[in-house]
C-alpha cells in the first residue's frame, strides 16, 4: 500500500502552485536571483515521520524563521524573567522592519521584528562575531537535525544592504538594550538570517515545537515545555506581523514567515510543517506558503481553536458485578481523560454515588490521562475510600502510575476479570 | 462523595483573595459604587455541569465582555466577509480607549477596542436604539440561559459620562464606518454594556464557545463552529488589550475582560471559566481575575499551546488470527483518532504491509476519529482493497460512520470476535 | 493723476487668475455650491486707505480665519497665561484636522487648529451658545468696521457635517480642557465660521494687526500691541498648517487661511492683505490666494525676513561752528532711528569725544526715534553732561520728548539756526 | 564718554546671572565636565560693532547652531530647489532628537533636527570626511571673521557616543537621502558639531544674517539675501526645537541654540546676538541663555512682529513756491519710505492732485527709499507727466537713482534753493 499523505501533500501542492502573485524579496541582491518558481512543502510528525513534496530539499536562506529559535535559546540561557526586561512579548500592530521599541525603556515590542530579534540575537553566547553565529548555527543544526551553514553570498550581500538594521542596533544602544558594537552585532545576525535550510529541515524544526520541545526523530530535549508554549503563543500573536489577527483567525496555526520564502508552523501534540515559495505578498510572507497554510488548517483540522469532535462518553460503562456484601460496581473509563473527562465522572459518581462496599475503576480502555485529571481521580478514588469504599483499579497498561492517594496510601490494584 | 471540583475552585479563589491591589474603575461613578471585594468564580464544562464559589450569584454590568458576543451577533446577522470590511482583526498594541482607526478607510483595527465595538454594535439589527438594544439583549440572554437586563443607573450614568465613545462615534461617522446618529448608537452601545450578569452567567457564555458554539445546558446551536473559531482567535490576539502578548504567553486561554470586573475564557473543547472582582490593574482588566485565570491555567494545564500528554499508541496492537488462507491481519487502534494518529497506522501498514490476504481493523477501542483521520483510513482501507486485501471493519459503536471507500464500495463489518 | 496701487492690484490679480487647479470645499455641501472662479484681492494700510480689486465686495464665509480673532478675543477675556494652560502655540507639523493635543493634559497644540479653536471658541463669553455667538459676531464685526452676520444654510449644512469637530470637542471635555455641551458648543463654532465677510472686511481686519491692534479706520484699539505681537507670531508658525515653514520662507507674511476661500495676512507696521477664490490645494488653502500672496511678498519686499535696503548714515554730519571756548560741536542726526541707530551714534561719540565743550543734537532730519534708541540717546547726553560738557538739542518737532536726564535734569533746547 | 551699551549688556547679564536651573549637558562626556557657571553675552550690530560681557572670549563647541550655516552652505552649493529635494523645511512638533522623516520618501522635517542637518551636512563638498570638514570649517570661519578649529577630545568623545546620530544616517541611507557610508558622515558632522566658538565670534556671524548676507566687518558677501531670507524663517519655526512657537512669540527673533550652551539670534536690518551659559533646560537651550534673550527683546523692542513707533508723516510738507504760471507745487518727503510710505503719498497727490503746471519732489530729508516705494514713486511721476505737469526731483543724495519713467525719460533734478 503507498502511504496516502504524500498524495494529500501532492494535491495541496498542486492546487497551489498556480498562484503566481507576488515578488522575490529584492532588498538583498543575492536574494533577488532566487528562482520564483521554487515550491516545496513539507509535514513533520511529533514522531518523527516526515512527508514531502516539490523541492522541499532544496537549501535557502532561513532568515526571520530564525528569530524563533534564536530568542528560545537567548531564553535558555538567561532564563525568560530577564529576557522580558529587554525584549516584551506584545504584537504591535507594526510592519516587521518598523522599530516599535517601548517609550521610554526602548524595549522592543516582541522578539519577532527586527529590533526584538537583534537583541535576542546580542544575549546569545559570547560578544565574539564568530563565536556568537557558531553557537546559533550549532542550535539551529541540532532542531534541524543536521550540519548547518551559512550562505556566505547571502550573508555578505545583506550586510551590504543592512543599513535599516544597523539603524536599530545603534538605536538600542542609545537606550542600554545593546551595549556590543552595532557592526559587530548586524554581522554575525546578517550571518544567522543567512542560514541555509531545506523545506524538511523546517519542518522537523517546527515539530521539535509541535512535540513539547523534544525532537521527533534524535528524541533531545531542546526546549522545556513551559518555554515552548512561550514560543508558540509568541508566534500565534506576533509571528505573521501585521497579519497576525488575520492569520489566527484564518489559520491557527503558531507561524513565523521569512523574506527567503519559508514558512514554518507547528500545531501542538500534532504537526510541524513547512513550505517554501519566494513569492512574497506586500506583508512579506509568501504567497503560496499563506495557501499551503489555509488549506492544511482547514481541509486537516489543524486549527487551534477547533473543537475535537464529540468524543464517546468517557464514563464508558458502570455495572454491577457479584451480589450482596460480594457486590462491585465497576466503572469502565475510556479514551483520552483531561480536565473535562475526569470532572464528567466525578460529578457523575458524587451525584449518584455507589451502594456497593466496593468499586473498582477499570481504565483497560483509557488511553491517556492528564496531569489534573489523574490528580482529579486520584481525589475522586481518596474520597469513596473516606466514605468507607473499597476502591480497587484494573490499569495493566499503567495510565495511572502510582495510585498515591495521599499519606502513604496506594489503591490496590484489581486484576480484570475480563 | 463530595465533588472535589468545588473544592478546588475554593482552593483556587482562598489563594487569589489576598490580592487587594487594583482600583475600582472610577470614570462611570456608578460603577465607582460597587463593593471593590466582591470576589467570585466559576467554571462551565461543555456538557452543561457549573461550578461555582464566592459571590458568583452577584450581579455587576457585563461591559466589555458583552464585545465579543455582540461582534459574533454582528457576524451572524452579515456574514464575516461584510463585517471584516468594516472592523479589521488586527491586534493594535494600544490600549482599548485608544482609537486605532486604520489610516484611510478608518477601520477600526478589530472589534475588542472601543471603536471597533460601537462599530459592531451599529451592524446588529435595526437602527432604532430600543429595538437594537433588545436584540442585543436576547442575545446574551440566549447565551446565559436566563433572560437579562441592563442596570438603568450604570447605564444613564455611563451614558452621562461617555464623550470618548461619542467622539469615536462621529469619527467613525467621517469614515462612513457608523452611518446612524452618534448619540442614538452611544446610547444602546452604553446600554449594551449595562447589561447585568453573574459570574456563574459569564461561565456558561464562555462554555458555548468552548463547546464549539452549541450552548452546554440548552443545547442550542447559538454560532457555527467557524465563527467559534474565529471569536476565540480574535479572543486570544486582541482581547487582553496591550497586554495580549503577555496573556497569550502566561494564561493562554482566550479571554475577554470587562471594567465591571468580569472576565471570560473560555478553552476549546475544555471549559468556560468566568472571574469577578471589580478592582482593576492600569491596563483596565481584574487584579484578582488575572491570578485566578493564571493558577487556573497553570494548576489544570488549561493552556491551548499545552501538549497532550504521550498518548498510548493509537496502533495498540496488529496480531494474526486464523492460518494459511484464513489468516486474517488484526489491528486494533485506540483511543482518539486525530491526524497524527491516522497518519502513524498508515505509515506503519505502508512501511510493513500486511502478509495476508484479509485484514481486519478492530475500532472497538477507539474513542473518537476525526474527520480528516477518518478520511485518511478510508483511504489506506480503499488503497489495501486496490492491493487485493479484502478488508472487514470491527466496530460496533459505530465510530467511523459510513465507511463508503468511494465508488458506493462500503468495507464489510467484521463481527468482533471478542 | 490715477492711483497706481488699484493698477498694481489688477496686475497680480490678473497674474493670478488663470491658476485654475484646487477643488472647491466639499464636505460641507453649501460650501460645495460656491462659484469656483470668483477672484478678489484687497488691500488695507494702517493708515485705512482700503484698495481691492475683483470680487472684493462679495460675501463669503469666514471659516479658519476667524481663529484668529476668537483666540484673540479669549485672551482678551482671560489674559494669555490662562489661555495658555488650554491651548498650546507650537506648530504641530500635522494637518487643520488632525487632533494634536498634548500627551497627559489634553491641550490642543495650537489655537489654529480645529481642536484649539474650538477650546478657544468655549473661552468665549457666557455658554449660552445664542450669546456666545452674539459676542463673537460683535467682534468680528469692531474688526471689520461694520455688522457682521452668520451665512444661517452654511452654518446649518456645516452642523449637520460637523462629526469630526464633534468627536473633538467630546474629547476635549474627557481631558477636561473643555467642560461645556459639545453639541452647543459645535453648534457657536459652526456659526463663527458662516460668519459672512468680504476680501475688503478681510483686509481691514487684517490690518488692524498690522498696525498694532488699533483699527486703521475707526482709530479703536482692539488688542493691546503684546497681544498682536503674539497673535502675529502663532499666525506665523501655525497659521498655514503642516505648510506654515514652506509659506514663512516663501511668503513671510502672517497669515491665515479658511476652506472658505480666504487668505488674511498682516505685515507688521505695513499692510493688511486678504485674497478670496474658492478653489483649494490639498492643504486647505486657496490656490489662486497663495499665488497673490507670493507675488505681493516678492514684488513689493514684503517678506518679515527683508532687510530695509541700506539706510543713509544716521549720524548725517558732524561740524563745529563757532571757535575757541564759543566752539559748539554739532551732531545731525537723520532718518528713523532705532537700538542700531543710536549704537551707531554712540559709538562714534564714545571713539571719538568732542573736544568742544559745548555738544548740540540735531534732531530736525530726525523721521522718528525708538523707544529703546531714545533711552540709549538720553543716556549718551547724560554721561557727555558728566563727563563736564553742556549738551543742548535742537528738536523743534519733539522728536526726542521728556529730554530727562535721570535727576530731574533737562537737556536745554537749542533753537536751530537754519 | 564711556559708550552706555556695554553697561546695559552688563545689567542685563547681571540680571540673568541669578539663574542657575539647568543642567550641562552630559550625553558627550567631554561636554559634562564644563564649567557651568560660564555665562557671556555679545551683540554686534550690522556696521560690524561688537558688544560683549563676561565669559564671551572663552571658547566652546558650536554643535547645533552650525546646523544653520551648514545648511546655508549646502544651499550655496546645489540651489535651495535641489535641497528641498532632500530636506523638507515644516516644524516637526518634535524634539531635536526625534527622526521625523517624511513618510515614503523619507525626507527629514526641516535642517534644524538632526536628522535634517546630517543630510545637510552629506550635501557639501567632496564625501572624504576631511575635505568635507574643511570646507565647512572654512566656511564657519568666514562668518566668524577668523580661523577656527574643532576641539578634538570633544569630537572624539562625541563620536563614541553618537549611536542615535549613526542610527539616523543609516535609516536615511534606506530612503537614499543620504549615499555615503554611514559611519564616514557621523564623523565628520561630529567633528563639524565640535568647532570651537566664543559668544563674540557668534554674534558676528549672527550679523551677518541680520545684514542681510554681508559679513558686518569683512564686507563680504556670504549668502545671497534671498537665502538669508530662508534661513532666517527656518530658525524663527525650526530653530528652537519643540518650543518654537513659544519662542516666536514671547522672543521673536530668529534663533537656534546648541547642546554646548550657546544660542544665536538674528534681528534683520538690526542685530547678530549670542549667549553663552551651559546649564540647558529639557529642550536642551540654555536656560540662562534663553531668559537674556528674553530680556534683550522686551527691553530693546528686538521682537520681529513690534511694530515700529509711529513715525512722523512720510509727506512732510506741501507747500507752493511761486505763482501763476511760475508757481511750483513742492512735495517734501522725509524718512525711510517703504510701500505704505509711498502708498500715503500717493494717495494724497491722487486724492488731491496738484493744480500747479510744475511739481517738485524735495527729497533732502529722505533717509532710504524700498524698492517698491521707488518704483510707485516713479509710477507717480510718470502718471503726473502725463497728465501734463512737469515733474522734478530735489535728490543731492541720490536716495531715488536713476530716475526713469519709463521709455528714457528721465525726471530733470531740481536743484534744491535751501
């Protein structure tokens, strides 16, 4: 059988690859060469699969797709408290090149426009050029999984036509947020901007995002998962610029563009994804990135605020088994149990608590249980046993590890009978 | 047994309560009135269940709050297309009594600032402010489940008092934004806003949008889940005002706030939560509402950017029954279904495709399978019958409906053999 | 023999009229219907000889240029300090209708634009809007030497148009800089700017602040000459809007335009000028007015920046007559004489002292003397007298009044003997 | 005789002496350690006198108000149309350190702001930093009437500590309003901002402005009186910052200041004036710099819009000489005659024409004539010619030159009987 999902990738591909609107990003002369015509597209699973399509191997500069992992590992290595004090998190409704630094403090905005990112760029490593762009180049390869480098061309010729950024850096020296020397600074972020990447590398990059910070295919840790809801809620309301409202609302998927042409987003627990096309619209995202996106969110269900179907009840079933003093009630959970599932059985059993001595919870059907939900039930099974129950559990798969219900007490485990 | 939810929400609100900075919102006087500790909470799961502490049965004046209902009416009775033509949904880094018009046509950057409110508020129904204001007012009542009025003092105070909204209301004028009498709109736009509800209401009002749009106790079907989506994602960019960024990051919940000291969240598919207390921080949203929705969101792992714990394989098991010809390859998925999951049993079954010549899909596990999983299975069943398999579906509860493979060809139901 | 400056006039007049571009104000309707091409250029000296020529004699409205004179008429009524802490005097480099009022206080940034005259309107009399008028109107009507009425269709089309200045005058009152209705408030305004005047009104008016503040017809004062020095100067850097640097620098002249067609200016101590044609730039300002206005400031020197062309020495001669102990040393002095003039003499005197020991003055080829030259003058005398001379003057025509030496000593007249 | 001017110059520095708010302007290190109880005066009058009290010897750096000249020399080179081009002349409403560029093109507001005088400054000479110094420093040298040099610590300090100057070069780069390297032009504007200066060499080269573009002790013509014109209005609505409406009113004289603590003013037709005194309010003037100019225009009657005292009538007598068809009709004229002088001539002589054959103009007591008042007095003559009157001049002095009326007619001279 061949896999289906690159077929899906092929058709979104092509229903997309006629859009021919938009213009190769001119300000930088070497980007100005890149082939209009390029398109890739690729999917990366939080399991490390990756599908894709058109010339997703082809290397181009990374560009503002960088700001994202440069300022996760300035937060990394200052920690998000003092990172906040130079650089704040609110969308400013602002182009990506306005300077948008806060009165009086001149802290930029956000980490996704440029002065937010030149100075994510300044708290990385050391203040050498040098050293500073290999220990960005060195995280970059490890979230793309392999050996990265610069285009050097790219990275000269935009050094050339850096004046606006060199601009910011000497702007937030004035105010303490930079204190290295500007030239210093825009040469070795010229130089991370002008990363070479693939359409996969992209989106393997974006799963690492999508997977609570571990990589789907090495399994490294590389981001903490409170730093990457950080991250992502950064991309959602500020990584599309002045189109973020539009993009949130349209796409829901956390995204950040670059003027090479790449795009990435990642959906939490689901997908990293990918596309590459250099035809920029006028807020500088590319055309036909903007469409890969729409129609991925919408044909897949990869929008944040979707409601999942309804699911089957997670109370699957409750009966009796045995008679008299020998009498179980036996609740049967089911599917995948958070915040919700466990208060839908709780308030169920505390409105119709059970007559019989002893109740046993058989979770063979659950799938998986949330942190509060597994604290939810655990209170639920310390309670019954408070009201004289005998609480017993059926989990020979261990979805609820270490039945601890307080003061030393663990609930004995049932062996199914089924 | 006791419900340990109310517990917490009481844990939750104990811990919240000592925070007694903020101030009451002064500029409306009689708003300066209310009783700065006043202090509820209460949380609404989607299937209808309330919970509730403190002064959660108290009444206060809805405010702001009532923008994003009265956006999604606006929406309802014109369509987005029309609406977004005349309110844009792009955060705008300022605060809400900033005007933030968009140069030139005077769009009002989106609907949760006071502009773009008054001008989703003229979209509703007729033009007469009596009439306007009923419809406005069946509305949230729909939405709360009881029916409900406005404060008349509040009102005629805030009415006396509100030469800001009247000066946005002729500027919209100038722009042809507002085309009605800007006292006649400022006058049921402040009555919109004098609307009284309990926090308990607000709860409920959240959970129809975390609930997709159908209203959790009445089961009417009050917005498409489209409109759910984009209401939540306008919710998430501008809602908090200037301070979005920053909510986005540490709560990220999608929320509203009103200076009556409400606010509103609500998590798709999870809960509507709702917070009161009148004293206000600098940026107009509750001192104590902010704490609460912060722990709530740290302690329940109420975050939309949360990843799902690591579910159990949805492939939970492939075994073979039967020998030579009758060997029948098993799978059996379980638990909930989305794409990654559907795309992980069809890589496996590509990378490893069965020997046999039947194969058998056991769904009697599965929780729930999504629309785009459930066309992606439809798909690898169709491509195994185009390898010559025969395929049989176990699936008594019926969870892949209609299991049409595309030329009318349905998949021959497997009677499990469990 | 004929007048030439009436030729003069026609001649620019006729320079001018084939300038056909601009637009006629349209958004206020009734403006809209004015003849485009009507045309008159008016002229008044201080001494109230009154040229025009063209439609001088037609009645138009006199929209923005009564700012002047209202602001005018409120520090009148409440000196400039108290009318400062309402209304800024810095150009605000923005458009009439931008906003522009200062970060935290609310105060306008200008009394020439829309928000400054409106706070300025409300300095005006009682709050009655009907006696508010009625004190304007009376203003206007002492400044332009006979009554004055309000256009009753424009001032009500401008009304029933006035959103803009609506929505400031209710955000003024949010900053407390304006405390009346804003609806009687905007209903007076939109009255001071029907009111009806012609070119020759105009330059009457204008006159009066060329000469000081006292009406060149009617011999009134109606502004003591610091208050014309201070409206002079806020018609200088704000009268011309976001234009006001590029008409200082190339006209020079005080001055003010209205949407009516309009354009006052006031050279100090010289003319009053008024042009009227309707059609406007961009800017707001007549388009064939600033074409006059540029021809007259070229053609005839009246730039404020012009140098006098050089002046014949002020020290006109020098002798002796007379010899021995009977020797009078004689000094003629010649022509207007201000501080540079008298520096001139004095110093002279100071290099080179009078050997003679009797010095006489004469002033009869004196034209005037400053205020601050005569001082200087005195002060030579008195330390010629200390230094052991007789000092005597001859000024038959009490050019140099009140000779007081300091200590009650006189300068002794000196009969000339011409 | 002791020459009194001195002594007034001394009471008023005596009388600001007192002031000591303020502080040194310390954002250039060098500039922090001077002494700030410095203070020196001088005025020096269009003949080329020099006034000066206290500290007016010692040097210190001219920063901004080298902004004037260099922007003169800039017009020097390419035409004031070429420069326009590049630099617009509107008050921006901002502090001297706001970017303030015309949106789309990029165009810095006016010369005054930094922004405005670094572009200035790109637009003389060659582009080698060294050149380009000496060019400007030549030319700061002519108007200050001896060699001067820039202060080498301070450069050099100023040049370390130029980032928001750096900034600004290189955003104007990205508009293409500035080509050279960005680095290269901040050090020589910084080397031009550090020229040494005393408060004497100031108020020369602040006469030369009030004489109308002719250096008041070398003679020389340095600027066109046309350009004096501009530069004098760009000072009056730029040169003073955000508080240049203030200034133009309760000053009233052309001014520009600098972080080093010297402020120029320029009177036309009068006087150069310089203060010197470090301590600099929040605009950045000098404060005690400031209040002496306060003083200098109050007291001296030094405001451009003061109307000069009545003067004795231009016409100064009217009398007949002879009779019957020997009898002349001698029109005395005395003073300086500008148009409104000649206006009132003229209007007398057509109101009342002449019944005698023979008219003789006496002009012996005329001081000066403008150019416009000779061409309406020649106008006059030639009109009364026509109507049959034969016309002479009593002119030993030559105020009226070249007498034409127009088609080689010259008035026969009279020779004056006195």
């Amino acid at each position: 059988m061949r896999n289906p999902v690159p077929d899906y990738l092929h058709e979104v591909s092509d229903a997309c690859a006629g859009s021919l609107g938009g213009e190769v990003a001119s300000y930088i002369p070497e980007l100005a060469s890149s082939d209009p015509d390029r398109f890739g597209v690729a999917l990366a699973t939080v399991d490390g699969a990756v599908y894709s399509v058109g010339d997703s191997g082809v290397e181009f500069t990374i560009q503002s797709i960088s700001k994202v992992f440069v300022y996760g590992l300035a937060v990394l290595e200052h920690g998000l408290e003092d990172v906040l004090e130079k650089i704040d998190v609110e969308p400013s409704g602002d182009p990506f090149d306005e300077l948008s630094l806060e009165t009086g403090t001149g802290r930029p905005s956000n980490p996704m426009i440029n002065a937010g990112a030149i100075t994510a760029h300044t708290l990385v490593g050391p203040s050498d050029p040098d050293e500073r762009f290999e220990r960005i180049r060195a995280h970059l390869s490890a979230l793309a999984g392999r050996e990265l480098s610069a285009d050097e061309r790219v990275w000269q010729s935009e050094l050339a036509t850096s004046d606006r950024n060199l601009a910011f850096a000497h702007l937030l020296r004035t105010h303490g947020i930079v204190t290295e020397s500007a030239e210093d600074v825009i040469t070795s972020y010229s130089r991370q901007c002008a990363v070479l990447v693939t359409t996969r590398d992209l989106a393997v990059m974006a799963a690492t995002l999508a997977n609570g910070g571990v990589h789907p295919v090495t399994g490294e840790r590389i981001y903490a998962p409170a730093l990457v809801r950080h991250l992502l809620s950064v991309m959602l309301t500020c990584g599309m610029y002045d189109s973020a409202g539009d993009w949130a609302s349209a796409v829901g998927i956390p995204a950040k563009s670059g003027v090479g042409g790449g795009i990435i987003g990642a959906l939490p627990g689901q997908v990293g994804l990918a596309s590459f096309s250099p035809r920029l619209d006028r807020h500088g995202n590319s055309v036909r990135g903007i469409e890969v996106f729409e129609r991925l969110s919408h044909d897949m269900g990869l929008h944040l605020m979707s409601v999942a179907p309804p699911a089957r009840s997670v109370l699957h079933s409750s009966r009796v088994e045995g008679e008299g003093e020998d009498a179980v009630r036996i609740y049967e959970l089911a599917g995948v149990i958070g915040f919700s599932g466990a208060e839908r059985v709780i308030q169920r059993i505390a409105d119709d608590p059970p007559q019989e001595r002893v109740v046993a919870f058989d979770l063979s059907r659950v799938h998986s249980i949330g942190d509060v939900a597994r604290r939810m039930l655990l209170e639920c099974l310390r309670r019954l046993r408070l009201d004289g129950r005998r609480v017993h559990l059926v989990d020979e798969q261990g979805v609820l590890p270490d039945p601890d219900l307080g003061g030393g007490e663990m609930v004995t485990p049932l062996r199914a009978e089924r």
